[in-house]
C-alpha cells in the first residue's frame, strides 16, 4: 500500500472511531437521563449500550493511533487526527437535528485547511536528500539486547 492510501485509510478509520465514539456518547447520555449522581443514573448509563460502543471506539482509535505514528511524523499527525472536531459536528445536523451556524462552519473549514497545510508542509519536510522518508528511522538507536550488554 503507498504511504499516501495507508494515511488516508487511517485517518479516514480514525476519525470514524473518534466520531462514533462521541456520537455514542451524546447516544448514552440521552439514556441515562440528566445526571443526577444517583445509583439509578449509574445504572441507566452502566446499561446503556452505547456506553459500550464508545469504549470499543476509544480501544478502535487507539490501535489505529499507535499504527499511524510508527510511520507518521507526530506534529501532522497529532494535527491531522483533530478531523473529527469537524466529522463530529457535520453528523450531529442529520443525528440529533443540530444547526450549524456560519462561524461552526467557517471554523470547521479553518481545521480543515489547517490540516491540509501541515500534512501537505509535512510531506515536503519528511523526506531526506536521499529520498528516504525520515519518520520511518528511529531517533534513538535501538538498545542492543539483555546478551550483548553483558559482554
């Protein structure tokens, strides 16, 4: 698979997991009711499936987080991972029957121009005179094992 399809198909299935995660939530507190702190609140939201998407959301992200920075520079990346500010509010309109207004949009098209400029600055920076992507050399020399320490 070519570096530029493992990032889209990665981020692409992380801010799904990341925005299924949160509509999950919004799902499980409709639920559990407001909160009360009472044993009963507890166990609406303790019951609520829901609750359990979410987790399996955050475990799903997780995954997909550590596999994306073994071979992504962090700082686009971290940048980059930020998309579902913006998939979260787009869902919300036809899920729960929210309005955008002009500055939600105008600052969802903000985060997303801001991510295009750094993956896209990224891309130029990432790469050494000799063609090779930098991100893929560790920056610290491996530790040799426990035998050869020894010695």
């Amino acid at each position: 698979m070519s570096r530029t399809r493992f990032y889209l198909f990665g981020f692409a299935a992380l801010a799904l997991c990341d925005t299924a995660t949160q509509v999950s939530f919004k799902l499980a507190s409709r639920q559990a009711g407001e909160l009360t702190w009472s044993g009963a609140w507890l166990r609406a939201a303790a019951l609520s499936p829901w609750v359990y998407v979410a987790v399996a959301g955050y475990l799903g992200a997780f995954a997909l987080w550590m596999t994306i920075l073994e071979h992504a520079p962090v700082g686009p990346a971290f940048a980059a991972s930020h998309i579902d500010v913006v998939t979260v509010l787009l869902v919300s309109v036809p899920l729960f029957g929210e309005r955008l207004t002009a500055m939600q949009v105008a600052g969802a098209a903000c985060i997303a121009a801001g991510i295009l400029c750094l993956s896209r600055g990224a891309t130029a920076a990432e790469r050494s005179p000799g063609g090779e992507p930098r991100a893929t050399r560790p920056a610290i020399a491996p530790e040799p094992p426990a035998a050869d320490r020894a010695r």
